[in-house]
C-alpha cells in the first residue's frame, strides 16, 4: 500500500498547519511556498479535511485555514481516512463477499492482524506530537547559534 500524493501533501499542510499559534489562520499562499503544493492542488486536498472537520476555511481578508481541532486531537490516520477513505490491506478486508475462502484461509487472519496494527499504529501519532518530534529532530540537525557575548566569556 502506498498512499497518494495528495494524501501525502494533506499530512504535510495539516503538520504546517499544526505548527502554527493554537487557532492561528495561515494563508493559503504560505502553506502552498512552505509546503512546496501548487494552490489549486493545495484546495483540492484540503476538501476532506474540510468536510470531516479537521480543517477549517477562513473566508475573505485575512482569509485562509487553520486547523478545526486541537493538534493532540488530531491523528495520522484521521488525516489519511480523510483523504483515502477506510484503510484495507486485501479487498477480503474490505468484502468479505469477494472471496469465497475468506471463512478458511489462512492469511485472511494475517490481513487483520496486519491492518489492525497499522491502523493502531497510525492512530497513535497525533499533529502535537509529529510537531514535538519534527522539533527535536531539527534541533538535533541545527547546532545552537553563539552569539559574541557567549565566545567572548569562553576566552
């Protein structure tokens, strides 16, 4: 399973967006630059998110989204049902009237197993804490800036 592109550029925008002050309306423009989304493909992937109540639309001056939830109320994998719809990993999953030796094949239990781990594990990842790791993993790339007064006391 591979997500798409647009659910992919949706996690992107909603962590953007989840980095901002709480309640905070960002531009479209400027989720489109920092997030590298041309501006029609940036509505169309918003859409969802719209319409499940992640997203909010701000029309207008001033006018832009900004995120209907709290970020810690918000997980991956409500991002990604969103955008793709109900996660299956085999069409068994998803009809069980799809194939007749659903009731005794044996890696038909493998794909639940598989699924409900999947989607335990994206469940548990909400935007606060992408945010708090995107932030250490940064500080960990980026060393502190000295500035003069901190090397002038070391001489």
């Amino acid at each position: 399973m591979i997500i798409t592109r647009a659910t992919e550029y949706a996690i992107r925008a909603v962590l953007f967006m989840a980095s901002q002050p709480r309640g905070e309306i960002v531009l479209k423009k400027d989720i489109c630059r920092e997030q590298e989304i041309t501006p029609a493909f940036l509505t169309k992937i918003l859409q969802p998110l719209i319409k499940q109540g992640i997203v909010g639309s701000h029309r207008g001056v001033g006018g832009g989204f900004s995120l209907a939830k709290d970020p810690a109320d918000i997980s991956l994998l409500d991002v990604i049902k969103a955008e793709e719809g109900p996660l299956y990993l085999n069409l068994c999953l998803a009809d069980q009237t799809s194939c007749d030796r659903e009731p005794y094949c044996p890696v038909n239990q493998v794909w639940h197993e598989a699924r409900a781990q999947l989607l335990k594990v994206l469940e548990k990842y909400s935007f606060a804490q992408l945010c708090d790791m995107g932030a250490t993993a940064q500080r960990a790339i980026i060393p502190p800036v000295e500035d003069e007064k901190s090397t002038l006391f070391r001489q």
